[in-house]
C-alpha cells in the first residue's frame, strides 16, 4: 500500500531531523567532530528520505492511476 511507503519517508525524515538537532547541539558545546558525524548522518538519512519519498509518490501515482481504470 502507499499509506506504508509514505510512512517509511516520514521515518526517514524524521532521523535526518534528529540528527540534524543533534549536531546543532554538539556545535553549540563546541564538539565540532561529534557534530560533522550527526551531521554525515543527517545527509545519509535525507538521502533516503528523498529516495523513499520519490518510490511513495510512485506508488501512489500507480495505486491512483490503478483505481481510476476499475472504476
């Protein structure tokens, strides 16, 4: 179902978000080399936000467009 790919973009966006905190945290304590790990992490997890992203709005085009022919 789409509803399950949108969820796993969201869960993915959600680290990226936690992580992005965390290394604004770390800067503000001056832990420069803890922040540019949270935020490596930051980039991984928003890459595979985009690319879960992009493979749930597929889905979702394709379950519409699969709908609107059996109708």
């Amino acid at each position: 179902m789409p509803k399950e790919s949108h969820q796993r973009a969201a869960e993915f966006h959600d680290l990226a978000a936690h992580a992005h905190r965390a290394a604004a945290a770390h800067l503000d304590k001056g832990d420069h080399q803890t922040a540019h790990e949270h935020s490596k992490q930051a980039l991984e997890h928003s890459a595979k936000a985009h690319q879960a992203s992009q493979e749930a709005f597929q889905k979702s085009a394709a379950f519409a467009q699969a709908k609107g022919t059996t109708n």
